[in-house]
C-alpha cells in the first residue's frame, strides 16, 4: 500500500524517482524499490510525506485525521504572526487557482515563487475569476498584496448592497481630495485622539474647512469626534474607526488606476448579470 501511494503522489507531483530520493536523501534504487513493493524505514515516512505535499496518513491510503479547515487554522496558531501573514497568502492564492479550474497552473505553478513575484512597481500582478458562483480578486505583488472572495449571494449583489443614494454620499466624502489627504495623515499615526489644529497644521487646511471635513467624515462613520474639556475651553479630538473597512477599499480603488496589468491565471464565465 506504502509504495502504491508513493508512486501515485510522486507522479501526480510531477517528480521523478531521482528527484523525489534527492529531496529524502535516499537513493533512486530506495525509492524504485518502494514503489515495487518495498518499505521505507519508519524514520522517513514524515518526509516522504512532507516532499509529496500529503500526510503520514494519505501514505497507509487512509484520509487526514483531521478537516482540512482544522489543519489550516492548526498551522497557522503555531507559527508568528509575520510567517502566518504570509503563509496564509499562499493558501488564499492556491484557494483561487482551484476554484479557477485552471489545472496547468496549479500544476506549473511553485507557490514559493510568490515571494519574489512583482518587484516591477510599474506593474499589477493578478489572478480573477468572475463566475455565477462568485467572484474572487487576488494582487500578487511582493510588497502589495492582498485577496478578495465573495461566494454568489442568494439575493444577488445589487440587494446586498443596499441603498445607492447612502453609497453614493460615502464615495462622494471620499471623492474629496482634502478628505483624502486628511484619512492619510489619521491612518499614519497609532489609534489615538487628534485635535482638529493638528489636523488642519499637517494637512496645511483652515481650521474652518478642517472642522468641516471632519463633519462629513465622521457622518459617514470613518471617524470618532469626542469633546475634550481643557483649561482654555472645549477641544473636539478625532479618532479614526473602521481602518480594516476602508483601507480595502482605497487598495480597490488604487487597483481601477492600473493600466499595466498581467493576469496570473484567470476566468470569467459568468452568464448572468451582477446587478
């Protein structure tokens, strides 16, 4: 059973006997001798199954003990945050490339390669798909990076949405340069209040036009205004709120702007209408 299950994942990894004893450190004849019939030394069955990408268990023709949802979030517990980020990338891109169905691509392609991938800033590095089923947009760049999946809703996209005209006063906030130059500045600073002087000193606005800016933003829930009570009067202090909900939209926005864009594998087979 061992060596049937040897010789069908090291074929479907696409490696050869000699490549796949390289990465053991055994011989070809070893892994030959496996896949006649033979048996590995017990020792070396956690990495014959690490070099074919499967487990212990898939080697005894057995499935996982455990949902692959469960060994994901167990993988990802026991390392960093840093390696977690990044390691929860690479299976966020291999969660696209099979919902693609685009099988050469999963076949050539090295995950590993995303970490050296799009150092050309002059270029957006993308993998898309648009189906009946869903959407899902992933950027590729090494320093700039990030995923986007959203399964079909049941009511479609244009109810989940909501109202046009709420939308409509939210991109009409943001649409405004000096809103935009003041969400910088906030989301540059750590999560703490800022008086409106300030605001208006590191943006080079009026206090006026400042103080009304900060009206609409904080409208559209983007911020917290709180009145502080100071020896010379009453200071209003702003805190940002909802970064995790904007700053998606600002990369999506910034993503519209490419014009130079090269598709690491996509699909649209959709037959119906978004909206």
């Amino acid at each position: 059973m061992i060596g049937e299950q040897i010789k069908k994942f090291r074929r479907k990894k696409g490696l050869t006997q000699e490549e796949l004893g390289r990465r053991i450190g055994v011989t070809m004849q070893a892994v030959s001798n496996w896949e006649r019939g033979g048996v590995p030394d017990a020792e070396l069955l956690p990495d014959i199954a690490d070099a074919l990408g499967i487990t212990v268990d898939m080697l005894f023709g057995r499935s996982s003990l455990k949902k692959l949802e469960e060994e994901i979030s167990d993988e990802l517990l026991s390392v960093g945050t840093e390696e977690g980020f990044q390691r929860a990338f690479s299976l966020l891109y291999a969660i696209g490339v099979g919902l693609s169905g685009v099988t050469p691509l999963r076949d050539s392609f090295n995950f590993d390669v995303l970490s050296a991938m799009g150092h050309n800033d002059s270029f957006g590095y993308y993998s898309r798909s648009s189906v009946n089923e869903g959407t899902f947009d992933i950027r590729l760049n090494s320093d700039f990076r990030y995923f986007f999946l959203m399964p079909e809703p049941v009511q479609g996209c244009r109810e989940s949405l909501g109202d046009p005209d709420e939308l409509a006063k939210t991109f009409a906030v943001l649409g405004d340069r000096d809103v935009l130059k003041i969400i910088y500045y906030m989301y540059s600073r750590l999560n703490t209040p800022v008086s409106l002087a300030m605001i208006a000193s590191h943006t080079n606005l009026d206090i006026k036009k400042t103080e009304q800016l900060m009206d609409r933003i904080c409208e559209r829930r983007l911020a917290n205004c709180a009145v502080v009570e100071t020896e010379n009067g009453d200071v209003k202090a702003y805190c940002y709120i909802n970064e995790s909900i904007l700053l998606p939209l600002l990369c999506f926005s910034k993503e519209l702007m490419d014009t130079n864009e090269i598709h690491m594998g996509a699909m649209f087979r959709r037959n119906k209408p978004l909206f």
